[in-house]
C-alpha cells in the first residue's frame, strides 16, 4: 500500500471515527496488528485512549472504555 492511499484511508477512517466514536472498538479490530498511520494513532491516542484523563465524571464511556482496553491487555 502507498503512501499516498495510506494517507487517504486513514483520513477517512478519521472522518468516520470522529462521526462516531464507537466504532473505534471495530476499527481496531480489523486493522490488528498492522502500522497505522500517523494521523490514525494520533486520533486513536487522543480521543479515544486518553479520554479517561480528558473526562474522568463521564463513568459511562469511561467504563466502556476499561472493559475494551482490557480485552487486549
């Protein structure tokens, strides 16, 4: 895969993640254990694995949030 389209599929998949948040579980799931992008860890790391530091009263997510991380723990 270039660069170049490597680019392109991770910024959509940005666009997706940012429309909706949730998916990020299935995401991941699919792209196991493959490099990802730049601007893809980038959004991964800062809205979806660092939100416990972002929104630590939002129990609900952040308790979501826990179960998933430990799955893969």
């Amino acid at each position: 895969m270039t660069s170049q389209y490597s680019d392109i599929v991770s910024s959509s998949v940005v666009a997706i993640l940012k429309r909706d948040p949730r998916r990020v579980i299935f995401i991941t799931e699919k792209l196991f254990g493959q490099q990802l992008p730049l601007s893809l860890r980038q959004f991964i790391w800062t809205e979806c694995l660092l939100r416990f530091e972002k929104k630590p009263f939002d129990y609900d997510l952040v308790i979501f949030y826990q179960k998933e991380r430990r799955k893969y723990w």
